[in-house]
C-alpha cells in the first residue's frame, strides 16, 4: 500500500509502553478523507537496528507521500531499562523533556533518508513539548521542516491540502524554526461528534493492551499553575464534551476488532461534572464492553459530589490519579484548589471505603506554592506520608515556572510577581514567604527518597494500567513497592511486546 501520511511515535521515556493517543487521532482525521495513513509506533525500538528500519522505510514510503511527522510527546534520550533502579525519580524519566530517543545526528540523517526517497516529502514535528523544544529542532541539526503547535486534528486535513497543492502554509520563524501553531480555542470541528479516535487494522494492537481515550478536551478549572491549552472552558460547553454514543462506539469497536478492555482515560479531569460522568457510565453500558480503567480527578469534586465514587466503581475504575497539590489551605486557596486537610481526609476515607482494595489511589502534591514553607510542607506531607491506608503512592514536584517562552504558560509563570514570587541572579524563584526553588528541590528529593527507601512509593496511577501492558495483573500491581520492580523482566517484556508488534505490522504490510 502506498501511504499519504506517516507517523513516528513512541512512549520510549518509560519503562512500559502503551500507545500515545496524538498520532492516532491525526490518523483517524486523515482517514476519514480516504487517505493512507500508517502511525509507526516503538519508533525508539525500530531505530536501534537501523537496516531494519531502513527497508520498512523503502516499503512504506513513495512519490504519494506527502508528509512524515514526528509524534514526540513521549520522546525521551533513554530507549532501554536500566539493570537497577536506585532512585525513585530512575522509573519517571519522562519528566526530563527530550527530543529524540536517540542521538540527534542520527534524526538528520534519517530526514536526509526519507527526503532521498521521496524529496517532495515533508518532516514535521509536534507534540505536547514542541513549544520548548524549537532550540533543539532547527532544520540546520535535524531537518525538520516545521514544528506544530496546538490541536492540530481540527487542522490537518487542510495541511495536507495545502501540501498536495503546493499552496503557502502559514507560520512563524521561532529560533529558526518554521513553527505552526493552531488556535485552541477555535476548532473547525465539532468535538462532540467528531473527536472518535478509530484505530485501524494497520495500528496492530494485542487483546491485553490498555489503550488512551479521550471523552473531553480541555479543563473548565484554570489552576493558577497550570500550562495546558484550553483552561477556564465553559462549564457548560458540549462542543468539547464526546457523545456517549460516540464514546460506546469507540469502545465497541475497540473490543470487536481487537479484544480491548482496558484504557486510560485522558480527560483534564475525567470528573468535571457528575452529568458527564453519569454519560459515560451510560456509554459503557451502551457498548456492552466491561472495562477497566484509569483517570485523573479533582478531590475537591469528589467531596462536593460524593456519588460520583460509586458510579465510577460501577464503571470500572482501577486506578485514581489525584492531583491534591497541597493541604496549606492558604496555599490551595493561592492557587485555585480546595484542600482543607480534613475534607481531604474525610473524602478520602470515603473513597477507600467505597472503592476497597480494588482500586489504586495516587496522589500528586508540588513544593513551593504561594504560602508554602518548609515547617508547613513537611507538617503535612508527614500526615500524608502515614496515611498509607488511604493514599497508596504519592509523589511531589518542585513548582516549575515555564517563562513567558512557553506556548500557554501558566498564570503564575505569566505573572509571578502578582502570587508573590522574586528571582535571583540565576533566575531561581523565591515564593513570598521565603522558600526558595532549590529548597523545594531538595524537599522533593529527599521525600521521594525516603519513600523509594522504605516501600512508601509503590506502582499508581497510570503506570499501574501501563504495566499490565506488560503481563502484570492489577493483583501483581496493587502493593508492589517501586524499589520492588523486576527491572529484567521489564526490560524483557519490553522487547517481546515490541517483537510481537513488528511480527504483526510486517506481516499486514506484506500480506
């Protein structure tokens, strides 16, 4: 088959792999203008055996194609598991932003490659990162031809137009990049209806793979901290919000052609309304799939809407990723949150009570919000650290503040001076009452540390779906101890998942 459109991707910055969802939903867009589109995942596996490579290149690339992108959202230096783990923060090297998962001379001889069969072809490169990732992608060191920006499956139906067409396509020149960044807010298309992800034949999943889906875009919340695109939505505003008919065929689909049952779902806040997630739980129905799955939720709703925990235990739900970010009610309050200790501790007893053993709770907590001290930081990180029978893992950041360079950065980032913050001479923020960047740095070490140390750190959140990717059960994962990890049978696993997938792509493509 002759291919339109190509797509690298892969989520080689861990230690599991599950599917990122962005080149898939281009595809999807793309394929529903009757274009051949192919999505090439592992591609941190495909380029560590480069004849390999080579000749799929040679089997999927020709004088229709028009372009090749780079889906590097999860992109990462580090393609393989190391032999031990001695520090917690070893398992979460995605949060090192990289480029490539690989060296970055090899990039541009391997644009010089594709470009040499096909010179027409264009390179493209986007992804959540790509905002401050343009130093890294110039043309001069890569090849790229165009960085993206934003949404762009509103939008790339009438790039590939435009390419097919040789018409001009607008950008901007950001460090010597050509960069195309697509409006957020305006999409061309109604999301309700037409944000479907259908995976094709050619996608060439396994029964057992946990895959993402999305049932909303955007966030009606605009946490003062937070950099995503399309914060402070309308609550109200269904353009954004699947139809259950849309979300129970998806999931139906999944299921017939492939055997699917597990997902994440990667919703801003799976829980923004209790409507919302009574639809969902109705699509699920709808489908007559019994799923399992994963998402993000706000406490705070939670302990305002207290039904919504057993609809979602109703629903499936294995694992809870709760983004509580502080007990310093003052801090909280700074930032847009809710998070009095003791409606915190009350929700979440409810929580376990309700859910029991069968599903994960995992909680996020960042250092040096407004108000935050080192005595009022480790006050209740240390009610946190004991609250094992109501929290099962946890983990804390260091408040980062992206610039103004950013594509959306966040409130604070846009005006630190506003929620009290000052710089010194090496750019580091000081919040205003006195902790300092490298303070919080150094409290969220030494707290992870302890945690990897003593078994306090255990698998949640969205890792635990990403693992049964790798032949876990939910049982194996529920208690197992992050220090506990079989790094060999990881790495092991790894492999055989991406042997299996290459068997079964190379065989569809020469059938």
């Amino acid at each position: 088959m002759k291919y339109h459109a190509i797509f690298f991707t892969d989520m080689s910055s861990r230690t599991w792999h599950s599917r990122p969802m962005g080149a898939y939903r281009l595809a999807t867009e793309l394929r529903r203008q009757n274009y051949n589109v192919l999505v090439l995942d592992f591609f941190g596996r495909w380029i560590q055996d480069r004849r390999s490579f080579d000749a799929l290149l040679k089997l999927v690339i020709s004088d229709e194609t028009v372009f090749v992108g780079y889906s590097g959202t999860f992109f990462s230096t580090n393609t393989t598991v190391s032999s031990t783990i001695n520090e917690y923060n070893d398992f979460y090297r995605h949060d090192t932003i990289s480029t490539w998962p690989c060296d970055v001379n090899y990039i541009k001889l391997l644009n010089l490659r594709i470009k040499s069969l096909n010179p027409d072809i264009k390179i493209f490169y986007g992804g959540a990162w790509a905002s401050f990732l343009t130093s890294n992608l110039s043309p001069k060191f890569t090849g790229v031809d165009y960085i993206v920006q934003g949404f762009a499956d509103s939008y790339i139906v009438d790039l590939v137009h435009r390419l097919q067409e040789k018409k001009h396509i607008p950008y901007s020149f950001e460090n010597d990049c050509k960069v195309i960044k697509y409006d957020v807010t305006g999409q061309k298309f109604n999301f309700s209806d037409q944000g479907q992800t259908i995976y094709h034949e050619s996608d060439c999943f396994s029964a057992s793979e946990v895959l993402p889906l999305e049932t909303s875009r955007g966030c009606m919340f605009k946490c003062k901290f937070c950099s995503f695109p399309l914060l402070g939505r309308k609550k109200n505003d269904n353009s954004y919000h699947k139809s259950p008919t849309v979300v129970a065929q998806e999931l139906e689909h999944n299921y017939k052609m492939f055997g699917v049952t597990g997902y994440m779902f990667v919703d801003d806040t799976f829980n923004e309304t209790t409507d919302k997630i009574k639809e969902i739980h109705d699509a699920i129905k709808q489908s007559g799939v019994d799923i399992k799955f994963a998402c993000y939720l706000r406490l705070d709703l939670i302990e305002r809407y207290p039904e919504q925990i057993q609809l979602l235990k109703d629903m499936g739900v294995q694992s809870v990723f709760l983004g509580v970010e502080t007990l310093n009610p003052r801090s909280a309050r700074a930032v847009g949150k809710n998070s009095d200790p003791e409606s915190v501790k009350q929700t979440l007893e409810l929580m376990r009570e309700i859910l029991g053993d069968q599903c994960s709770i995992y909680a996020s907590f960042i250092v040096g919000l407004p108000h935050e001290t080192e005595e009022t930081f480790n006050q209740w990180m240390s009610w946190v650290y004991d609250r094992e029978d109501l929290i099962d893992s946890l983990r804390m950041n260091a408040l980062t503040l992206n610039g103004q360079d950013a594509s959306w950065p966040s409130e604070i980032s846009k005006n630190p001076e506003k929620f009290g913050y000052t710089f010194d001479q090496n750019n580091n923020w000081i919040n205003n009452v006195g902790m300092t960047e490298q303070t919080a740095q150094r409290l969220s070490n030494e707290w992870l540390k302890k945690g990897f140390e003593t078994g306090r750190i255990k698998i949640g959140g969205f890792d635990i779906m990403g693992l049964q990717n790798m032949g876990f059960s939910f049982d194996e994962l529920k208690n197992l101890e992050m220090r506990s990890l079989p790094i060999k049978t990881l790495r092991d696993c790894y492999q055989q998942m991406f042997n299996d997938y290459k068997q079964r792509l190379l065989a569809y493509l020469n059938k």
